[in-house]
C-alpha cells in the first residue's frame, strides 16, 4: 500500500483541513516530518510509511482503497516507477529557469525543479538556461529526490 493515489492523499488533506490540524501539529502526532505530510498532500502516495498512511486513515474516518482499487490503479504505478526511476538527478539551481516550476503552498512559493527537462542526457549543464546543475541538498548534502524540498532537511532545492 506504500504507493496510494493522489485521490486518496487529497481527501486526507481535506479532512486535515477541515478539522483545522496544521501539516505541522498532525505531523507531530503521528511521528513524521511536516515536509512528509506536505508531499502526501500534494499527491505523492510514496512519503508515509503504511503504518502512519493507516492512523492517518484512521484519525480522518477515510477507508484505505480495497486492493481492487489498487489492481485498477497498478498501469498508472508502473508507469509513474517507471519514469521516477529514469528521471536524471541533476536540477537548475538558477531559480528564475524555465525549467523550474513555481507553485505556492500556504502563501510560501517553492520552485519543483523538472529534471527531465533540466537535464536530458545526465549532463553537467541545464539544458535550458546553461547553468551547472545541482546533484546535491543545499542544506544538507543530501541526494535530491522529486520534489521541492529535501525530506531530510526540509529545505527547499531552490531558493525562490
């Protein structure tokens, strides 16, 4: 169950809010990071551990998929493996590149860097705006993963 739909983790988000728990107080409940939580949120199924997507589940009265559901949803899974696994792990720290995509959470601005588009070939340079590429945390040396911010740390890639 370590990989649940972005449906799913949206309606956990709903029921947070709607009860009025900040990602931070619930993250504090349950024993995680915030920065976990704030992925979860935002659709990413793999940033909790079973045992915390259950008490989430449990806490919020949202019933977990069936594993029908889950077989109905396992092409999309591959696939998504399929790309993260293939996805490059150098991204533009140059915050102003097209390559890395602005959204806002909570009134704070984070830019999620599109490696893909940033490093094409597993080169040195963007491959958009020409800048030395980041293969690391800024905060803390970390290896980069999808996303925004280093579940590590909690800092984000890049500085908006």
């Amino acid at each position: 169950m370590t990989n649940l739909s972005p449906e799913f983790c949206f309606k956990i988000k709903e029921a947070r809010r709607a009860a009025k728990i900040s990602q931070g107080e619930l993250a504090s409940e349950l024993g995680c990071k915030q920065s976990a939580i704030s992925m979860f949120e935002q659709g990413d199924g793999t940033k909790l551990n079973d045992d915390v997507i259950g008490r989430l589940s449990k806490k919020f009265g949202i019933p977990l998929p069936s594993n029908e559901e889950e077989d109905a949803a396992e092409p999309a899974r591959i696939v998504a493996e399929g790309k993260r696994a293939a996805a490059h792990t150098g991204y533009c720290p140059n915050a102003s590149c097209p390559s890395n995509r602005r959204y806002e959470v909570e009134g704070r601005v984070f830019a999620r860097p599109d490696r893909e588009e940033a490093d094409p070939a597993g080169g040195r340079y963007c491959a958009v705006c020409g800048e030395v590429l980041e293969r690391r945390c800024p905060g803390c040396g970390a290896a980069v993963h999808d996303g925004a911010v280093c579940s590590f740390c909690g800092e984000p890639y890049i500085i908006v």
